[in-house]
C-alpha cells in the first residue's frame, strides 16, 4: 500500500513481532528485505529502506492514523471474499468483523 505526503512518497506493509530488536535507537537506518516464496523458491521481491516500526506503543496513533489515511477498515469485505478467511471463522462474518475491527490499525506496523 501507497500513500504520499508532504510531497514524499510512503509505502505500508506489515511484518510479523520483531520482538526484542532494537528498532526506536535505529530509526533511518532500518532496511528490510521482502521475500516471498513459490514452489520452494524464495525470491527477493522488494527491499524497504529507511524503514521505520511502528509496533510499539509509542506509535499507536501514528498507526491509527494512517490506517485511517489508508481506509483499511473498509478492506473487511475483501478479505472475507478469501475461503481461507471463512474457512478460519467458521463462516461466521460477524465473529471475523469483530477481529477486523480491533486488529486492522496494526496493518501499518
């Protein structure tokens, strides 16, 4: 996901915890390496530098915000479109909405 502002360009993305590493003292100077695998090959298919975390608390409006900005609220329809997600809900759509609606501000982490 994309956004501009202020005249610079952003792209959003989520990453899994990063548990104890030290992201706040290395602001700036966070490149991180996208990879994906297909048939047992894993290919690199982006690099993010400048990265900054947004995982920690400190960053939670910052978060909203730009979850805001971006209107991944609104993405729940899509993604109950996905079997794997009914499948994992039980094709239960209000149970679902109810995980979308208090998880979807950590998108932009």
């Amino acid at each position: 996901m994309k956004f501009k502002e202020g005249g610079q360009n952003f792209r959003i993305f989520h990453t899994e915890g990063i548990k104890h590493a030290p992201v706040d003292e290395n602001i700036g100077q966070t490149f991180v390496l996208m990879i994906a695998s297909h048939d047992r090959v894993q290919q690199l298919v982006g690099v993010a530098g400048n990265a900054v975390y947004l995982g920690s608390e400190n960053y939670k409006s910052e978060r909203e915000r730009i979850a805001d900005l971006l209107e991944l609220k609104d993405l729940w329809r899509d993604l109950w479109m996905l079997p794997k997600i009914q499948s994992k809900y039980g094709g239960d759509v209000s149970k679902f909405q109810a995980k979308h609606n208090r998880d979807f501000t950590w998108v932009p982490n």
